[in-house]
C-alpha cells in the first residue's frame, strides 16, 4: 500500500481506537493445517481466536482478538500475514 494510503488508514485507525486498543483481525485461509499453523504463529499465544470452516471444509475463517499498542503492530500483522500467501485479509 502507497504511504497516502497508509497514512488514511492510520488516521482512522487512530480516530476509532484508543491505544492500546483490542483490534479484531480476520483472515480466510485454505483449512491446511500449516497454513493456519503459520497465521497463528504471527500473533503471541494468548490471543482469543474463533474459527469457523467452510460448509465444503476447504477454507477457514479465523477472527484473531488481540489488544495492540498502536496502528503499527496492526499493519505489522496483515504485513506479515499477507507474506504467508494463500491468505484473504477482510
């Protein structure tokens, strides 16, 4: 994403959540068990995840609840998530 971009998102980001700020993070990801295994893997343990498979069973939804320090850390995460491949951010 173009700075421009960044910097608007960051700006709402910031006018939506008082940091540190639980943000909920949601990703659709082939229900491989390596692939969820990594998407997990870029959050600490302790955060709170639902999940729900697809009614074929190919494809998982994984909401992650995790309290943030800043709008970094979110960008942080869809960076890193988005690196894993395969992976629809919502």
């Amino acid at each position: 994403m173009q700075d421009d971009g960044l910097a608007g998102l960051r700006a709402r980001l910031d006018a939506h959540h008082n940091w540190p700020s639980e943000y909920m993070f949601k990703f659709i990801s082939p229900s491989s068990p390596e692939k969820i295994k990594a998407i997990l893997g870029v959050f600490p343990p302790d955060v709170r995840v639902e999940r729900k498979t697809s009614g074929g069973g190919k494809y998982t939804s994984l909401t992650i609840h995790e309290v943030v320090s800043n709008a970094d850390v979110v960008f942080d995460r869809y960076q890193t998530v988005q690196a894993i491949g395969g992976i629809f951010a919502l």
